[in-house]
C-alpha cells in the first residue's frame, strides 16, 4: 500500500483517497477550500518521491520544479513524503491602501502590489485569514495601469473571511495573499475577436479587470460586458462603466437586473441567457467569459455551448464556496 | 496510401469535430443523460478520446480498457440503440465536415467493433 510521510508519521493511503484526506482524517490541520484543483490553498511540497502528474496540473514551473502540489489532487501510488509548503516561498505580506464600500454588500480592497507579484487580470489570488484559511478573490486591477491590487469582496452571510475583510481589516493594516493563478483571462492573440462576459454579483471584478486589459491591448472586436444581479442595489461601478462605454466605440456596457422592480429603467425582462443569445447573435467565432455564481456559470456555459460557441472559447469561473 | 485517420484530417480534424459532435450528443434525448458530465471541458476531452479512436488515429484504447470505461453506463442501462445513437451523430457530425461517405463508413466499422466490449458482453 502507498503511503505518506508527514511530521515523522507515517500515513498509510488507501487507494484512489488523496493525501489532504488522508492527513484531515489523521487529524492534522491542512489548509484547504475548493478541494476541486482550482483555488490552490492546499499547496505542499514533497521532499522525497514522485507525485503524480494530476496533483501539479496547472502549478507553475516555478512551483512543479520545487516539487510543490495540490494536497487535494494528490492520489500518490508510490510512497511521499510532504511537508507544508513554507509560507515565505508563496505568500507576501502587503499592506492595504484603500478600504470602500462600492454598494451595500461589496467591499473594494486595494492591497500595494509586491515586487515581482505577476498576474493577469481575471485571474485571482488567495487571501489568508489566521495562516489557515484561504479563499480565493478575483483581480479587477491591471498590472500596466494600476499599481495596486484590487478585489470586490461580497459579503457572505456567516462568511469567516468576507465578513473579516469587511469589518476588521482596514487601511494600513497587512494582509497576507498567495500568488494569483487561474485561467480566465485575455489574451492578444484575436484582436477582432467579439468578446461577451457575463458575471453576476461580485463576478464583475475579474470581468472588469478582463475588459480594461483588452482595451489596453487594443482589442478592436466588440466588446459585450454584462451585469446580472437580482435587485438594482447590486448592480455596482455603474458610472465608470457608463463612462467607458461613453470613451470606447467598441465597448458596450449592458445590465440585467431580474427582480420585479419594474418601476426601475434598469429593470430587465430577459433572463440572463436570453440576454446572452440575444447579444451574441453568432456565436461561431465570440470570446466568452463567465464569472460568478457556479450554478449559473456552468449552466451559461452549456447554454452558449450549444448555441453555438466553440468549448475553447469560452472561459469560466465559478466562485465555488470553500468546504473547510 | 494515407490512413483514414490522414485522409479524414488528423488532429485537425478532431478539433473541428469535437465540438460539433458534443452538441449533437447533448441534444440527443435517446443518449444525452449519459454525457451531461458537471465538467464540460473533461467531456470534451474525453470525446476526443473517443473521436481519434473512432478515425483510426493513435490511441492507446483496449478492448479491455473500453469494457472498464463503459461498465458504470452499462450498469445504468446501455445497450445496443445507445452505441446505434452514438454511430448516427458520429456520422452526422463527420457528413457536417464534408467527409467522404465511404470515410464515414469506415469510421462507423471501427466504433461498431467495440461495440461488444462498450456493451459487456
Ligand atoms: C476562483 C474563485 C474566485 C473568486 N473570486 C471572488 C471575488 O472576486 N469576489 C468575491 O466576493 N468572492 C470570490 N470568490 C468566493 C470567495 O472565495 C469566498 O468563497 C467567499 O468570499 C465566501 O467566503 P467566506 O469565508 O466569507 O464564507 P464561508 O465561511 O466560506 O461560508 C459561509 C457560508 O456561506 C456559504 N457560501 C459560501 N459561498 C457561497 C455561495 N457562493 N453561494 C451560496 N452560499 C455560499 C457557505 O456554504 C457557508 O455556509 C471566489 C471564489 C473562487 C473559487
Ligand atoms: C460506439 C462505440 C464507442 C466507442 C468506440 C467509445 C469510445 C470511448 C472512448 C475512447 C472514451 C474515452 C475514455 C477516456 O478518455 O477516458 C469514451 C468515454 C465515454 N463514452 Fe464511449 N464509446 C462508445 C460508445 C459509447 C456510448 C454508446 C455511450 C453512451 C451513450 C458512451 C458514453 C461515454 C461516456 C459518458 C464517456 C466518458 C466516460 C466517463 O466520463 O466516465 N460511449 N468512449
Ligand atoms: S486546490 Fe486543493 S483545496 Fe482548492
């Protein structure tokens, strides 16, 4: 049988069960959220024998080379031996710059950008409570623009850490952020390319971050931005984005406001997916990106799949809740 | 003489079929359960998987491998007018990409000679 070597114990694994499962049962506390492979909180590093190929897929080089992995990918057939992944290589202390409400629920959070911290807007970076809870927030800001980094923080009901970074962090204090990851973001390689991105609630920081680095990479095709939320008070950087659709001719700023508040302008008879279709037109060759709420998410994703979209044209983040 | 796979378009030709053959499959009522994975993009990676094999390309597949593969959807209920359904789109799909129709021919011989081991028997 495989097993694990952690802490000077040794770990038997069964078949198919992942290393943070099998540590979790043993009673040793490992970071962890998504447990799906997508908000790397779980990362270790082995130090002796082979990890399998699945546990390091989408790490970087840098990471892979130093035999970083995900715990909860991690089914290791051979024997490992793994250690927590030493803070100083992965996480960076930065203090926070600015701390604003943009609505009644979303926090925006400016954090000093540490030297080397590379990333692409849309792409998200982890937000470290106590050393041991991570979750995982998307980037509005752009790295050619913007000498900060900023999140939009909704705040969850009950919520360890939106409720923290709203109500106990605030300017000046340091927050400790592990570097950003994901695949959800621009790429220069179709500048004529339409784009549709859709993202309800705060699935609109990683859509507005997308959007300014498509603008700033010259993107010429339309582009197509949409705000779904249930009630007009969600909706939030309503002006800005007014004002961008006002300076960009090819960028176009839509909303989708569902809740029967029909006296609104803003109020919308479409579903999210009708107004979708409904932009696209062809789909054949459009650029999407879907960010938010998982339900919806997978299910636009189907939606616009079908209609036409091809699979490696569409880009999807579903803010999956953490399981810790 | 090229192989079927080269004559059908190789690699190529599988990415362009993919997603065709996926959203016919999807739409298909008779077998659509089956495929309605949670994660899309490993669907599709799969199905490409299952295209390459059915154009005659490299594959590491074994009869033994498509029984082990199949043997959860042959315990919820696959049989032959499933694999028939997968054959018709498969073949829809290639028609769609302008393949010749002795191509498609040959590509349906190869997916029915699985058809025992995908079914169990
Ligand atoms: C890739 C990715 C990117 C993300 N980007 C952002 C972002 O830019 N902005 C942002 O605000 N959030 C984002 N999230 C979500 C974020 O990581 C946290 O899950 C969220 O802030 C809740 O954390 P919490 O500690 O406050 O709540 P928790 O303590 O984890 O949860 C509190 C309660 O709320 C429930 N819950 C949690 N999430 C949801 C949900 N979505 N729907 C219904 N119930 C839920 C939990 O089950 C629990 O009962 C992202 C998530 C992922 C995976
Ligand atoms: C006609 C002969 C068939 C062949 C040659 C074939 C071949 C394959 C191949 C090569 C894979 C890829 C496995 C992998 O990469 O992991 C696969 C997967 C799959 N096949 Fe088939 N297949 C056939 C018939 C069918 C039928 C009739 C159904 C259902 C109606 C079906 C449903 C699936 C599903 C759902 C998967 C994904 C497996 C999973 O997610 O568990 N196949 N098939
Ligand atoms: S990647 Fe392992 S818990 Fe999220």
């Amino acid at each position: 049988m495989a097993y694990i070597v952690f802490d000077d114990d040794r770990i038997d694994i069964e078949p198919g069960q992942t290393v943070l499962s099998a540590l979790l049962d043993q009673g040793h506390y490992i970071p962890h959220s998504c447990r799906s492979g997508i908000c790397q909180t779980c990362l270790m590093q082995a130090t002796d024998g082979e990890v399998p190929a699945a546990a390091q897929a989408g790490l970087k080089n840098t990471l892979v080379s130093q035999g970083y992995f995900l715990a909860c990918c991690c089914k290791p057939e051979t024997p490992l031996h793994v250690i927590t992944a030493p803070d100083k290589n992965i996480r960076h202390a930065v203090n926070v710059i600015s701390h604003d409400l943009l609505n009644a629920h979303v926090l925006r959070l400016r954090l000093e950008r540490p030297d080397n911290f590379d990333y692409h807007p849309g792409q998200f970076l982890t937000v470290w409570k106590e050393d041991t809870v991570g979750r995982s927030y998307s980037l509005a800001s752009v790295p050619g623009i913007d000498n900060y980094l900023e999140l939009h923080i909704r705040r969850m009901p009950n919520g360890k850490v939106s409720n923290w970074l709203h109500d106990d962090i605030d300017v000046d204090d340091v927050l400790h952020v592990q570097a950003a990851t994901g695949n959800c973001f621009y790429t220069p390689d179709a500048p004529e390319q339409k784009m549709i991105l859709a993202g309800t609630g705060t699935g609109l920081s990683p859509i507005i971050g997308i959007v300014r680095d498509a603008l700033q990479q010259q993107h010429r095709g339309e582009i197509h931005l949409v705000h779904g939320a249930m009630k007009t008070d969600d909706l939030y950087l309503h002006q800005t984005l007014q004002d961008l659709d006002q300076r960009h001719n090819q960028f176009f700023y839509h909303t989708n406001v569902l809740h029967a508040d029909e006296d609104h302008p803003l109020y919308d008879a479409m579903s999210l997916d009708q107004k979708l279709l409904h932009i696209g037109e062809d789909l054949t060759d459009c650029r999407i990106f879907l960010c938010g709420d998982p339900n919806l998410v997978n299910s636009l994703k189907k939606t616009m799949f079908m209609a036409g979209a091809s699979m490696k044209n569409i880009y999807a983040d579903p803010f999956i809740a953490a399981y810790d | 003489m090229s192989s079927l796979y080269e004559r059908i378009g190789g690699q190529g030709a599988v990415d362009a079929a993919v997603d065709i053959f996926y959203r016919k499959v999807l739409a298909d009522e008779r077998i659509s359960d089956y495929f309605d994975g949670v994660d899309m993009e490993e669907q599709i990676n799969k199905q490409k998987g299952f295209l390459t094999m059915a154009f005659g390309g490299p594959n590491e597949y074994t009869g033994k491998s498509m029984r082990d593969g199949h043997a959860h959807l042959v315990e919820r209920g696959l049989n032959d007018s499933h694999v028939d359904a997968v054959i018709e789109n498969l073949g829809a799909t290639l028609q769609e990409l302008g393949v010749a129709a002795a191509d498609i021919q040959e590509v349906a011989d190869i997916a029915n000679s699985v058809r025992d081991d995908v079914l169990s028997r």
